[in-house]
C-alpha cells in the first residue's frame, strides 16, 4: 500500500594532492552558515524534524527554503547515505503539500560544496494549480470544523470527510499516494490517506505525525502501509483513515471506526511498526468510548443502552458498537442473535426514533479481532 522511498546518493571525493591546502583554504573563506533551528514554513507539527541531529536540521532547512521554487539543486551541509535518507524522509513526512517531489534524490559533493537534488513528478505550473484546488478544499473543510468544539469532533469530522471522499487503490499514478489523490481526486493510496489526514489536522492546529509498518491482509499476507498517530491532551492515539474505509459494495461500502484513536495492543493484532511501538495506551478519545458505545457487560442495563443508541442514531441506517473483551463480545453475540434480544432492543428503539425500520429484521458485520458489531438497520 505504500512505495518504498528511493534513494541515489553521490559523492564525489577529490583528491587534489599539492592543491589540497589552497582548496581548504579558499573553502574556509566561502564556508556556508547553515540554520538548525525549527522553521515555521508548512505548519508546526514538525514530529521527524525534531529527531534530526544538527546537521541533518540544517540540511532539511535548507532543502524546504528553497523547494518550492523547483532548483535543480541545493546547497547543503555534507551528509552521508543514511543522512541523507533520514532528512528526505524527514522532509516527506512533515510537509505532505510538497506532493511534487518524487522518490529518488542525491547529494553531489565536490570543491564547492555540497549539493542536494531531486526528482519532482510535476513541473512548477501544475504544481501550483494542484496547491490552488488543494488549499482551497483544505479552508472550505477549516471553515466547517473550526466551528466544532473539541479536537476529538473535529478529528471525526476529518476521518469522516476523507472516507466519504475517497476509495482506496493500489497506486499506479503519483498522485494516488497524495493528499491531492485523496482530497481532490477521490482516489489514494494508505499513503495519500495518511497524508490527507495530516494535512486536514495540521489546519486543524491537531498535534499529529505519520507512521509507516506493515498491515496484514486477510489472507496473511503483509504489506507496507501508512497511517497517522494523533496526539490529544498530550495522549498519542492511532489513526488508520484507510482501514476505516472498506472496500465493497452497496451496504457493506462504508465507514467504520475501528481504527480511530486506538491503543498500540489494539492496532498490532494488523498493524505492525517499522520502528518501536509509539505508546499509545490511552482510551479516552478512542471512537467507542468518546460516543458512549464501548460495552463492558451484556445484561439489561446494556441492551437498554443500546437500544438509546439506535434510536439516537437511526438516520444513519447504522450503529457501530464495540466489546470490552473477548468474553463480553461473545455473550453479545450469542445473545443478541442466537438467542434473539436484538428484536426486543429494535422493538424499545423503535419507540423512541423518528425514523421507521424493521423490529423484526437486521443485518451486522462482526469484526472478531476488534469486539466490534456494526448493526445496519432495513428499512
């Protein structure tokens, strides 16, 4: 789901042998100051700036001062390959609206100094048409959820706009692994929905980073993948927008929440990271606790609750609910369908919803791995 990043490194060592002391010497007059302090440029969640040594800030300074104006290349303080890779990186996950750079980059070292330089899979031109329309769709959703009170609604509204928006594909073309791709295109790569939804909480002043690990698919087998870690309250959450948006068709097409502000124990029962583990062992802003939907029991007082919630959010045609334990989901289960408590829950909701629907016919989608029924109602 996500492409490797590329790297082609040059250096180019000179050997000068007698001319050796008059090269240092007029290298030292011309010496370049580099800046390693934190710019403001592209908004302040900056999470892989700030794991950079001194010399590779300055290196990633001065690639983002001057990258807009597409240079062939730029003056850089010497790095070496793992550097180098550390500051591209850096540069490509802080700052997703620089969707122009392509994969593949290179430092050139000779008696001038040392240079980077880039690939860029859009010319300056469509460039800045695609920033137009993507800044544009960005203030358009920043003029809806700045009037949303908490971090929590205004991530939700940014998860729900980008899987409304968007359907996953395997990327063949640039854009897809973009925030345009998810954005403006409605088609994207976990990378361009990860970027997207970096983009969307940076205008929302929302701490966030991007992460990369692997996923694992049905099947067993792995992939690459990309998705987000949101920090509230000083608490870091995971945030996987692409595994919320399942494929399908008709009904089974939409959204979900089981990837929304979970703990790291939950996201790697899929998910495994590249790196160490982030941290992530709060609940507090985790979709089901926040709404009120995370069960610990399945007795009377549950079946009551739930069925508030279906009559609260019958419009949708849909409630997600989600189990505490292994335990509790399957007396749920077993409960609720086996032994046939929905129709009586569906019976009380029905009593208290504007919207009509069956009391005697329903339709779910169980995830096991997460304790999580999503219950669709038939009208």
């Amino acid at each position: 789901m996500k492409k490797r990043i590329l790297f082609s490194f040059i250096c180019v060592a000179l050997i000068v042998g007698a001319f050796s002391l008059c090269f240092g010497v007029v290298s030292q007059k011309q010496k370049t100051s580099f800046d390693s302090g934190e710019l403001a440029q592209y908004g302040e969640y900056k999470y892989y700036f700030s794991s950079l040594s001194e010399v590779e800030k300055q290196a990633y300074n001065c690639i983002i001062k001057e990258i807009e104006s597409f240079p062939e290349k730029i003056k850089v303080p010497a790095l070496d390959s793992e550097q180098l890779e550390r500051v591209w990186c850096a540069v490509m996950y802080d700052n997703p609206e620089l969707f122009m750079l392509g994969k593949e980059c290179g430092v050139n070292t000779g008696i001038d100094g040392s240079w980077f330089y880039c690939d860029y899979v859009l010319d300056k031109v469509e460039y800045n048409e695609k920033k137009r329309q993507l800044d544009e769709k960005v203030s358009k959703a920043e003029s809806e959820f700045s009037l949303l009170g908490t971090a929590f609604e205004k991530e939700l509204y940014i998860h729900d706009l980008i899987v409304d928006g968007c359907t996953y594909v395997s990327p063949d073309k640039p854009m897809q692994s973009t925030a345009c791709g998810a954005l403006l295109d409605g088609e994207a790569s976990c990378e361009g929905y990860a970027k997207a939804a970096k983009t969307l909480l940076d205008a929302a002043e929302i701490e966030n980073y991007l992460v990369c690990g692997t996923a694992m698919r049905e099947d067993g087998s792995k992939e690459g993948h990309m998705w987000n870690i949101v920090v509230i309250d000083g608490e870091p959450y995971n945030l996987d927008v692409t595994w919320d948006d399942p494929l399908g068709e008709a009904l089974y097409d939409n959204k979900r929440y089981s990837y929304f502000n979970i703990t790291d124990a939950d996201i790697q029962k899929t998910h495994s990271f590249d790196s160490t583990p982030v941290g992530c062992i709060c609940v507090d802003e985790n979709y089901f606790m926040k709404t009120g939907k995370l069960f610990d029991s399945y007795d009377a007082d549950m079946r009551t609750a739930l069925a508030e919630v279906i009559a609260k959010e019958s419009k949708s045609g849909k409630v997600d609910i989600c189990f505490s334990s292994d335990e509790v989901y399957k007396r749920a289960i077993s409960g609720l369908f086996e032994k046939e408590d929905i129709y009586r829950v569906l019976e009380v909701a029905a009593l208290s919803s504007d919207v009509d629907f069956s009391t005697r016919q329903i339709k779910y989608i169980n995830d096991d791995t997460h304790h999580i029924l999503e219950l669709i109602l038939v009208s």
